[in-house]
C-alpha cells in the first residue's frame, strides 16, 4: 500500500477534516542507465568543482541564486523553509468557484484526499456539497518545503487535490500570434464546416481511460525481453509494507461549526492535531535475492516469485 506524503487537516471555515495526502498519479516509464560501452560498467554523475576540477562532497554543497552572470547569493535550508506558509500539514481552502472557471492549462499535478479514521463524516459532507453546487475550492497547501495553490474538487467517490499554476508561470497563447479573425477571412466555407461538423460527429464517443495505453512502452518493453532472453538476469524484489493507519479522531458538532462559519464569514487557522505530523517513512523492507531467471520471469509482473528461492532477509538500515 502507498504511503502518504503527509497526515493533516483539510480546512473551510470552522471545519477541519482530518486526512491523509497521497499521490494521485503513478510514473510508468522505463528508466535507463547510461554504461560505457567498453566495459559495460556504470557512468557517474560526479560534483564537481569548475575551477578545481575535484569533487565535492554533498555536507559542503549549498543552494544560490545567480542574480547576474557569475553572482551568486547563497541561502541557506531555514531561508527556503521560512519562505513557506506556516500551515504545514493543512490544506486550507480560501474560496469556493464554479468548477468550470479554471482553464485547463492551470492544472499541473493531482493529488488524492484520503479521510482519516472515524473522519468520513466531514469528508462525505464536503465531497457531495461540491458535487451538488458544481463548486472547487481554491485552497493553499504546503508539500514539503514549497507552497502551492490547489484545487480541491470531488470526482467520483474521492475528493482530488490538484496543484495549480500561477498565472505567471503560464504562456499565454496570443503571444504566439494565433489566427483570431472570423472564418471568413481563411476562406471557410459553410459546406466545409459542415463537413468538419458531421466528421466530429460520426467519430464521437465516449471517454474511457481503460482504452488507451502508452503504446511505446510496450514495445520498448518487448525489446528488453528479447535482449533479456539471451542472457541470464537476476531480479532483486522489493516488497512494501503498509503504512501505519492516522489515530482516531473526535466527533464532531458539523452542524454548530457550518453555523458559526457562515455567521462569522471568515476563516480561523485549523487547529493542528496532535500526531498531525508526517509520518516517517518505514524502514526499507528487505530485499530478496532471486536465481537467474528468464526474460519473462523479470518483466512478467514478478512471476519469479513462484520459482526463485528466497534468501535471507537483510537487516534494514535504521
């Protein structure tokens, strides 16, 4: 089971609902590494001095803005950190919207909403209001050291969190000098559009994710299976462990807080829970030692598992 990023709060108005911030997208792409074909062996990325020439070991590594060409400012951990907001482990939402205000290209990276123990209650109670008035809240959230604006809008039985954009990171498209006149002045004619119209038409459907699939990959993959089939491979396979569960909560007088935010018309901070914090991650699991398995043994979603032996367990590090 995935591990959250963090456990905090979900905040509007009076209410906070207590919930777990997990990652809603998965990166299926196969990574490579770059060898040196002489040997086969492993290329380094090294740090390196530019003048010195000699590496340099990360303890003595920090962060600069080049402010002009060859001027650097340097800033230190607390310099980025204190930059944050200070509602760490909160997503707190400043307003509410017409779901169909934000332009697409707003949208950068989803994230899913995950109710604590005994906090279905509030997260149902916002989930369905949104539904029901065709709204999103614009909220605020802090992931690890950043800050961010977001989305918080429900989709199916989940509320989804998406990062957004600032205006200034996004370009707008008249800058690259679009075809904006009327039709006809490209010469269009009626009958081509149409034309256009009844081709839109006999190749309408419906969307279903499940349909399409990342067709590169595949073959790609299939490649490395045939490349894997004439030699042998050893696969190590790491196994993952649930993720401890958020403490319980208390109820909750819903109906009192919704009151005393709507005759208020203003936000309070949302109150930190206690243990609120992110969890830490757990000790990596240990790794098991696989014999040298067939091609398909390795890429075929861990059928090794049935015919390799198991050698002992690691001690994972502290």
């Amino acid at each position: 089971m995935a591990r959250p990023i963090w456990s905090g709060t979900l905040s509007f108005g009076l209410l906070n609902v207590p919930i777990r911030l997990m990652s809603g997208e998965r990166h299926n792409d196969l990574h490579f590494r770059l060898l040196d074909q002489r040997d086969n062996k492993p290329v380094r990325y090294e740090r390196v001095n530019a003048e010195s020439g000699e590496e340099v070991p990360w303890k003595d590594i920090v962060k600069a803005f080049e402010y002009r060409k060859g001027s650097y400012v340097v800033l230190e951990e607390s310099d980025i950190r204190g930059a944050a907001s200070e509602a760490h482990e909160v997503v707190e939402i400043d307003t509410f919207i017409d779901a169909g205000e934000i332009g697409p290209s707003y949208f950068e990276k989803p994230y899913i909403l995950v109710p604590a123990k005994k906090a279905e209650k509030g997260y149902v109670l916002l989930r369905e209001t949104l539904k029901k008035t065709n709204r999103v809240g614009i909220a605020r959230v802090v992931i690890r050291t950043r800050e961010y604006l977001a989305a918080v809008m429900a989709q199916d039985n989940a509320l989804v969190m998406n990062l957004l954009r600032y205006p200034a990171d996004i370009i707008d498209p008249e800058d690259y000098g679009l075809p904006e006149k009327d039709t006809k002045t490209y010469r269009i004619t009626p009958k081509e559009m149409e034309m256009a119209k009844s081709l839109i038409e006999s190749m309408a459907g419906t969307w279903k994710p499940s349909d399409y699939r990342d067709e590169f990959r595949e073959k790609l993959r299939k490649v490395i299976e045939k490349r894997l089939a004439k030699k042998g491979v050893t696969a190590d396979i790491e196994e993952e462990h649930e993720a401890p569960e958020d403490a319980t909560t208390n109820v909750v007088d819903f109906m009192a807080l919704l009151k005393q935010s709507i005759a208020g018309k203003k936000r309070t901070p949302a109150a930190k829970r206690a243990g609120a914090k992110a969890s830490k991650p757990a000790a990596k699991t240990a790794k098991s030692a696989g014999k040298k398995a067939t091609a398909k043994k390795v890429m075929g979603k861990v059928a090794a598992k049935k015919t390799a032996k198991k050698a002992p367990a690691k001690r994972a590090r502290a």
